[in-house]
C-alpha cells in the first residue's frame, strides 16, 4: 500500500515538471510513512491475534501436558466481540462440556465399581470355603468371613495390609494354616508351580482341608475347607465297611483282611487255625422272642467269644447266626482243639436277655494252616465244610476238615450243575405206586414218586436230589412240572382210580401255588376229586395262616389233601383240627414193627380210630409182607401201601398193574362162567 502511495506521487511531480531531487525526497518520504503504516498494522496485529492466538494454544498444550481439563481461557478473551472471542467463549463452552462429562462418567465408574465391590464381597463371603491372599510382602490384600471366623480372628487383623507376622505372633496356632506355599503345613504336597495342598488338624480337632497358589507377581491366595464332619462322615463309613454295626466285631470284608495277613505268616513258616462257627436253634429265637431279642443274643454271643480267645486272636461275624476265629499260632490241632470246647461251652451257657432266658448252642468247623490249606480262600472254604460235618453229626460239636469232605462237596456241586440241567433236558420221569382199599381190595390211587434219569448215573432216587433241589430253588419248578404231568397221564386211568402228588413245604413259601393247581387240573380235564395233594407236618411249622389259607383255597377246588408221615412230628394232632383232611398216612416205621411191637400195633390202631373219628382215611405205608397186610386189616386202616403190591412202575405200565391187581376171585368166578 505504501509503495503505491509513492509511485502516485511521483507520477504527480513528473506532471508538474517538478525536478528530479524533488521527486526523490517525495518518493523517500512516502515510503517511509507506508513503513510506518505498515509496522503500525503488523504490532496491531501482533497483540489483537496472533498473542491470544499464542496464549490458547500455550493454554491448551499446558491442560494436555497436565490432564487438567477445568482451566478455561482467560475471561478477557472470551468477551471480546471479534473472531478470537467466538474462538475463546467456544473453546470454554467445549471445556464446560467435557467437563460435565468426566464427571458424570466418573460418578458412573464410582457407582459401577461400588457395586462390582458389593458383588465382590457378597461372593467371597457367601463362599463355603475360606479365602485370604497374601503379597509378596506377606501382607494381608483380602480374606471372607469364613476365613475370619473359621480361625476366630479379630477385625484388627483381617483389614487389608495386615502383615502375616502379626497374625501368627497373636494366634501361632494356625501357623500352618497361613503358611507359604513352599511349607504348607499338615499331610499335603507341593508342586513345581508352587501349588500347595494339605489337612491340617487344630488344637480343637476340627480338620482344614488347605489349597494354596502362588500367584506370579509373589505371594499367595488359599482357600480353607474345614471338613472335620466330611471326616468324620467318611471314617464312620469306612468302620462301617469293615466292621459290623450290631457287635462291633471285624465283618467278612476285614475278616478277610486279617486272614490275608495271618496267611502270609503261614507262608513264612506260621500255623494258624481257621474256625467258623454257626449258632444252633438262632431261627426259633427270632421267630418266638422278635428279632430285638435276636440281636440282643447275637451282641451277647459276640461278647463270649470274645472273651474265649486271647489279644492276638482274630473274632469276626461274617453275617447272620454265622462266626468266625483266626486262632494265631499255638500247636495245633490241640490249641484248635481246646478253643472249641471253650467256645462251645460258653455259649451252651443260658443267656438271659430282657427277663427271658434263652438257650442256644453253637457248632465249628476247623480247618488248620499249613495243613488243609496255605492260601486264605481254601482255608475259609475248608472250615465251612467241616462246619457242615458238625451240623449234620448232632450239631453243639466241632469237627475238623478231611480232604473226604471236599470230595463230597465238589460231587454235590456237581449234582446242582446236573440237576439245573435235567429240568431244561426232562430228563424226570414219573414211577406211580398203587395204594391198594383194604375193603374191596382193588387199587384206589396211584401215588407219583419222581425220578432222575441222569446220562451217566442211570435212575436217581429222589432221597439224593429233592432235599438240594429245595435248597437251590429249583424245587418250585421241578414241583409245578410233575403236577401237570401227573394230571395229564391221571385222565386216562379209570375214573375210579386217583393220583397222589406230594407238594415240598418250599413250594408253599412262592405265591401261585393255588393257581398252579388249577391250571394243571384245567390243562389236563382232571376231575378235582380225582387229584390229592400230600403235604408233611413241616409244612404246617411255616407261617400257620397264610399256609391254612392256601389249603382252604385248594380244598375249594375240590381237590382232596392227605396228611403223610403221620406220627413223626410233634404236634399234628393240633394240625387235624385246624385242617380236615381227607387222608392221614401212617408212617412205614409204625409198619415195619407191627409183627414185633405192641406200642407199633397200638399207635396204628389209635390213629385209625383216630380216621374214623375225624372222617378221614388212613393210609398205611411201606407194606412188605401178608402178615403185615392182615394186622392193619384188623387194626382198621382203610387203604395200604407197599412192595407187597407193586414197587414204583413207570406210567407206561400202569394199565398192566391195574389189570393184575384188580383181578380178584370174584373176577375169575365171573370170568369161569362166562366161558
């Protein structure tokens, strides 16, 4: 602007015809005014802009250099009326905001993380276990409630930044509680990472199950379980597992442990002996007293033997009536020997048990290490087969193993193999026998007796398997199997002529036995007159009732129920009044001395009076000889049976018996005039 001012200047001196040196001094001074002008705008501008400029940005660098965002611009500057005061009052407005913003972004942190606190401390101290973590400085940073009350320590000392040692300067009994990791207390173990674990027991017994972390930075968090219950609940289970509730003596498990151990003994050049004992008459105790009394006897009998053997001795109950003894050591067989008699004796003893005496008695079986057995196993089978011996031979006895018995075992194996076989294979068979009516001497029933055709023992008697077959079960089955086929060949024998089928006292202890009467006389077209069931006084010792019942609904049926082996019991006279039966079956042993023995002759004729009496027949067993024939004749039985008619014949010659024996004189007089 200024150098134009003085060019238009010279050009007005040129126009005048002003001189040169005039022109030079105008030329000079107007430059040096537009200088001056100049500067003038350039200091204007200096302190109107560019410095409040100058003073914002300096201002702005400061806050962000010292994070400080409440320092606003200078008052001055922001009342100005020109672009740096827009400038200005917008920079604080924005200042104003941000502001406003931190603020409430930071009460929202302060709220947020208040509540992530809360959550914090109602997770830790809603923990079933303890928890507490240590610095590397082995200062307190946290712990719960359960940690403070588990180990009863004051507020004082569960405040962040509590130093261990002060914790276990005041309760040093929980050292190892808060111990390192590389040191954790109790029975535990530490792993290459610095992970610790392990129980720790206090001075009040309770139990702390401890695991312990290192953390990476130094120091440790550790949780504390107290498990005192836990253990005690898991020790409770274990007793329980080796010992029995009710006598608190070794049970078959821990038994067996302590055989093991007495048997690698034996190995080594040890004796032992081996003793299993089962009470005498222990059923009729709880079926008379209750079974309260029966478990009072079973703690009474447990205390005697205990006090029978000596320290080093092992007493165990293996189950029910059943005991056993290891006897360690000691010359044997008479150490054996005399501990049985010790023990038969003390528990021969009365017992008297809540005002009620009871007597029992015990039998043993002995089997000896090294002798009949090195091995835990063959020993305790050993003694239970001698036990077997002493209760077959008149029971209160002991009796020692013999290889004999074993044999014999191991046949009778066999035989249950063989007879589970036979059933699926029908290898039974039927034999009847005929019962002959002493009145008009002709045969009035066929009685079923079963028989084994075994592949390689030929024809079994039913005296060598019924009594096992009872035992295994097998008895129901084999039962329902000849009743149906008894029925079945039955229908086609005169109508006269009836079939007898014994039932087992097992097949009254399985429900169905009514209906599996009723299906074999439907199945085969019997009449129910035609079938008569016989059952032993045995069967009438179990469960009275229910067993009475099940007669009353067979009798419905229509079929008839005989009484057999009459006499050999001791109570059937009770039995023929709570039951009418149709036929009571006098004993072969009555029979067999009635030549000889009077007592024989007047037991027959009592129960035959007896018959008449009650309405009921009477059928004499084991008939052999005409002289017997006639003596029950006169004694008034009304039918017999025996060899001397017939012995057991297959089904298939039935027909041929019923035409032999029913071939009387009448018949041959009848048969004279015919021809």
């Amino acid at each position: 602007m200024g150098v134009g001012f003085a060019i238009l200047i010279s050009a007005q001196a040129l126009a005048n015809g002003s001189g040169t040196d005039q022109l030079l001094q105008q030329v000079a001074t107007a430059t040096a005014t537009s200088l001056a002008i100049m500067l003038l705008v350039l200091i204007w501008m200096k302190k109107s802009v560019v410095a409040p400029l100058t003073s914002m940005t300096e201002h702005v660098l400061s806050m962000r250099k010292s994070r400080a965002l409440t320092e606003s611009i200078e008052h001055r500057l922001e009342i100005r009326k020109d672009e740096i005061g827009v400038l200005a009052r917008e920079f604080n407005s924005m200042l104003r905001d941000i502001d406003g913003a931190q603020k409430e972004i930071l009460a929202l942190s302060e709220a947020e993380l208040a509540t992530r606190t809360e959550q914090l401390d109602a997770a830790l101290n809603n923990m079933s276990h303890g928890l507490c973590m240590f610095d590397r400085d082995q200062k307190l940073v946290i712990c719960n409630e359960q940690f403070a009350s588990m180990y009863q320590l004051p507020a004082g000392l569960t405040g962040s930044g509590t130093a261990l040692a002060d914790i276990l300067q005041q309760y040093p009994d929980i050292k190892t509680a808060l111990a390192l990791p590389e040191r954790c207390g109790g029975t535990g173990a530490s792993d290459a990472a610095g992970h610790s674990q392990g129980l720790l027991t206090l001075a009040d017994e309770r139990t702390i199950a401890v695991q312990i972390r290192a953390m990476a930075g130094g120091g440790w968090v550790a949780t504390h379980e107290d498990i005192t219950e836990r253990k005690k609940a898991e020790e409770r289970i274990s007793y329980l597992a080796h010992y029995d509730v009710l006598t608190g003596l070794p049970n078959r498990t821990e038994f067996g442990v302590q055989l093991e151990k007495q048997f690698a003994r034996v190995q080594r050049g040890d004796t032992a002996a081996v003793l299993c004992l089962d009470l005498d008459h222990f059923k009729a105790v709880n079926d008379t007293l209750g079974h309260p009394i029966g478990d009072a006897l079973l703690r009474a009998v447990a205390e005697r033997l205990s006090r029978c053997v000596r320290a080093e001795d092992v007493v165990a109950r293996l189950g029910g009536d059943e005991f056993a003894v290891i006897q360690v050591g000691g010359e044997q067989p008479l150490g054996a020997s005399m501990l049985a008699r010790r023990i038969i004796d003390e528990i021969g003893r009365p017992f008297l048990l809540d005002g009620h005496q009871v007597l029992i008695g015990t039998s043993i079986g002995i089997a000896l290490a090294p002798t009949d057995g090195v091995d835990p196993d063959t020993g305790l089978k050993n003694a239970d087969l001698a036990l077997y011996r002493a209760k077959a031979d008149g029971r209160a006895t002991f009796r020692f193993f013999e290889p004999a018995m074993d044999a014999r075992m191991q046949e009778r194996r066999q035989l249950e193999l063989d007879l589970r076989r036979a059933l699926s294979q029908n290898e039974f068979e039927l034999y009847y026998q005929p019962i002959m009516n002493v009145r008009d001497n002709r045969v009035s029933a066929f009685e079923a007796l079963l028989r084994w055709n075994h592949p390689r023992r030929g024809v079994v008697s039913p005296t060598e398997f019924i009594s096992l077959a009872e035992e295994i079960g097998l008895i129901t089955s084999i039962g329902k199997s000849v009743l149906q086929r008894a029925c079945v060949e039955a229908a086609c024998w005169p109508d006269s002529v009836k079939v007898c089928v014994n039932l087992s006292p097992a097949q009254f202890k399985t429900p169905g036995l009514v209906m599996t009467v009723a299906s074999a006389l439907a199945d085969s077209g019997l009449r129910p007159d035609r079938l008569e069931l016989e059952i032993t006084e045995s069967v009438l010792l179990q469960n009275t009732d229910d067993t009475l019942e099940t007669l009353h609904q067979i009798r419905a049926l229509g079929v008839r129920v005989a009484m057999d082996d009459f006499g050999t019991g001791y109570s059937s006279l009770s039995y023929l009044r709570s039951f009418p039966f149709d036929k009571i079956k006098i004993d072969q042993s009555f029979v067999r001395d009635i030549e000889d023995s009077d007592q024989a002759n007047a037991i027959i004729r009592a129960v035959s009076g007896l018959g008449v009496s009650l309405g009921m027949a009477t059928t004499a067993e084991g008939v052999e000889t005409a002289e017997q024939l006639d003596s029950l004749k006169n004694e008034g039985c009304t039918e017999v049976q025996g060899f001397l008619f017939s012995p057991p014949r297959p089904a298939s010659e039935v027909a041929a018996l019923l035409s032999r024996l029913n071939y009387t004189e009448r018949d041959a007089d009848a048969r004279s005039e015919a021809a």
